[in-house]
C-alpha cells in the first residue's frame, strides 16, 4: 500500500513538485550553510526553481527519477539536518537568560525587542519594546523606580531607533554585554541606572 501511495503522490504534478522543492531546499541549506554565511535566500531560490521546474511536463517526461529516490534523498536530507543541529546544539539562549538575571536581580526590568527571549528562565520583568508597536513612548519609563536593562537585536535600525528616542539607554559606555548569536541573532545588553 505504500508503494501505491508512493507512486500516487508522484503521479500528482503539485506534490511531486512540493517534495522535489523540499529536497532541494534541505540539500542546499545542508550543503550551504558550511560555505556561504546566509545560505537562506540560496535554498529558497533552489526550492522554487526545483518546484517550477517540476511543475512543467515537458521537463518531468523526461526525467529519470523514481519517486523513492526523492523520498530518500528527502529522508536523508532530513536526516543528516537532525545530526549536525543533535551535534552542535547548544544552550546559549537558557545560560544568556540565567546570566542576565544574575546581574540584575529579581525587581530589574527588561525592556528591549530582544527581552522576551531572555526574561524566560529568571525573575525580571519583561517589557517588550517594538517601534511603532508596544511600549515605544519613553520605554525607559516602564520601568520606573526599578533597576533596567536595555535587550535589543543588534542592528543599524534598532540602534538608531534608539539613539533617536531614548539615547541614554543606548550609550556605548552602558554597554555590559553583547552575545554574539543567540539562536542565531546578536544580542546587545545596556544598562540603565534606576530611573
């Protein structure tokens, strides 16, 4: 019965298409990521070119694959990911979140577009602050009479957001720690005297 399936799913021009897309996506991000420092946008553009191309009929009569090749290659794809991330996992955003509540104690706030991500596995209060979206009008005072730190993404855009409408909670000397990929983002954290 699965052989049928196999070859019903194979028959189906879309999900011939959509495994053959994964597969190239998975072999190129597999491949890539060693070579190329952003291999996304590669193994994108392979995954829609593999797609359309197996969405034309001319170019599937002719193709020589058998549907059980591509489910292995997929299967294998799939695979060798599990091993590498099984061999390199690491837990820097759970010890970045215990370090930051270490130096800060239990009634510090965090406010930054990166404090969810490290107000997880301690005691402080988070604050999210997104322009334009959550806690962007003086977001330094939301954390009033308490001691708080700055967690933000480390980029051009976030830095001069910040620069731009609250400056003293990004100033280079306030600085106390930048890691540099936390699930694979930089992080940048300042601190802020008691307001």
């Amino acid at each position: 019965h699965a052989r049928a399936l196999v070859r019903l799913v194979w028959r189906a021009r879309v999900w011939r298409a959509a495994l053959g897309a994964g597969t190239a996506y998975h072999l190129v991000m597999w491949t890539a990521s060693a070579l190329i420092a952003a291999p996304d946008a590669w193994a994108v553009g392979a995954g829609i070119v593999t797609g359309a191309a197996l969405l034309i009929p001319r170019f599937t009569a002719k193709l020589r694959v058998r549907p059980q090749q591509i489910v292995a290659a997929w299967a294998l794809m799939n695979a060798l990911w599990l091993a590498d991330w099984s061999v390199h996992l690491a837990y820097t955003q759970r010890d970045a979140d215990r370090w930051l509540g270490s130096i800060c104690g239990a009634r510090a706030v965090a406010v930054g577009n990166a404090a969810p991500g490290l107000c997880m596995d301690n005691q402080l209060i988070c604050a999210p602050v997104i322009p334009g979206l959550c806690n962007d009008r003086n977001p330094l005072d939301v954390g009033a009479g308490r001691p708080s730190v700055v967690v933000l993404l480390e980029g051009e855009r976030n830095l001069s957001w910040w620069s731009a409408h609250c400056a003293e909670g990004v100033e280079p000397g306030r600085l106390v720690r930048r890691f540099p990929s936390l699930v694979k983002f930089a992080v940048r954290v300042y601190s802020v005297k008691d307001r």
